[in-house]
C-alpha cells in the first residue's frame, strides 16, 4: 500500500468538503467518506501513518477528521 498515493486521496477528499460551510459537517463527512468508501487496509495504512510519522503531508483539516473519528476509522 502506497501512503503517498493514500495521502493524495485523503487531501482531495478533505479539499471537496472544505468547501462545505459548516467545518464540524465536513470534518465529519470526510471521516465518513474514508468509511463508507476506503477497505480496511487503507484506513490502517493511513492512521499508521498518522502515528508513525505524525500526519506529514495531510491537509489540517484531513488530520483532524482522523484525529477525531479514529474511533470509527479503526
């Protein structure tokens, strides 16, 4: 699993719904987007990242959806 490719798709997630108004809404539905539509071993591969090497190259507002939805994303 490629964290580069990974990291590129989670910024574009967060890049659509930073346009919502609401920043709880689309913190919320970016953590739900990578649910719904991301398997297992990609949400690991990602969160892996997170600890490992702090999140470098995430958007801010992509860190905080996982920091915040871990639970759910794990």
């Amino acid at each position: 699993m490629n964290v580069e490719n990974l990291i590129t798709m989670a910024n574009q997630i967060g890049s659509f719904f930073e346009a919502m108004p609401d920043r709880e809404e689309a913190v919320s539905d970016i953590a739900g987007h990578i649910k719904r539509f991301w398997e297992p071993r990609m949400r690991r591969a990602l969160l892996g990242h997170v600890d490992g090497e702090s999140g470098v190259g995430l958007d801010a507002i992509v860190q905080e959806a996982l920091a915040r939805h871990r639970s759910v994303l794990e």
